[in-house]
C-alpha cells in the first residue's frame, strides 16, 4: 500500500459508500403482513401516525401481544439484528474513513517529496 496510496483512497471512499448506504437504508424491522394487518386492526381509531408504526416488528408485536415472556422476546430478537446491522454499517463506515485520511496523507506525502 505504500507504493500505490490511491487504491488506499479508492478503497476507502468505497468503504464509506458501503457504510453510510447501510446506515442510510437499514432501520427496524419490518414486520410480516399478518402481524401488520393485526396491529392495524387493534389501533386503527388512534391516529394515522399509530397506524404507520405497525410495519415495524416490535412495535407491532408490542400492540398485539398476549403473553409478556413471548412479546419480550420477539422484541428482543428484532432489537438485536437492528442492532448487529447498524454496528456493521457504523464499522464500514470508521474503517472507510481512516483508510481515506491515510490515502490523502500518503499522496500529499509523496507529491511534497516528489516520488
């Protein structure tokens, strides 16, 4: 890498590109079309902001839950891939961003030395 610093440029910005589309496009679980019908079901007289909520999956098993062990743990399990994908997304995007910092260091280093 040190003899050709622009694939350490072009790698990082492709890395940041990754990380932040990630970023960009993830967000909470969607939930399945039973569980969202339910859930629209149950809140429909409580507002359309309520009702746009139910395609996220905990928040749909929060409104349509009938025992707290199960509704806790669906919960949980979307909590977890939510977060395993943002941490993934937030990695790209550090990783892609030092090995940009270090690709512009690197070319202003050698156009000042004149390699």
């Amino acid at each position: 890498m040190k003899k050709n610093p622009v694939i350490l440029l072009v790698l990082g910005l492709a890395l940041l590109a990754a990380g932040g589309l990630m970023s960009l496009t993830g967000g909470p679980p969607k939930a399945d079309a039973a569980l969202t019908s339910q859930c629209r079901e149950r809140i429909k007289d409580q507002g359309s902001d309520m009702l746009a909520k139910c395609d996220e999956k905990a928040f749909a098993v929060t409104m349509t839950a009938t025992d707290a062990n199960s509704a806790a743990q669906a919960i949980s399990a979307a909590n977890n891939s939510e977060l395993g994908s943002n941490s993934l997304s937030m990695f790209l995007i550090g990783l892609g961003g030092v090995l940009t910092v270090a690709g512009i260091f690197m070319l202003r280093k050698r156009s000042s030395t004149g390699l």
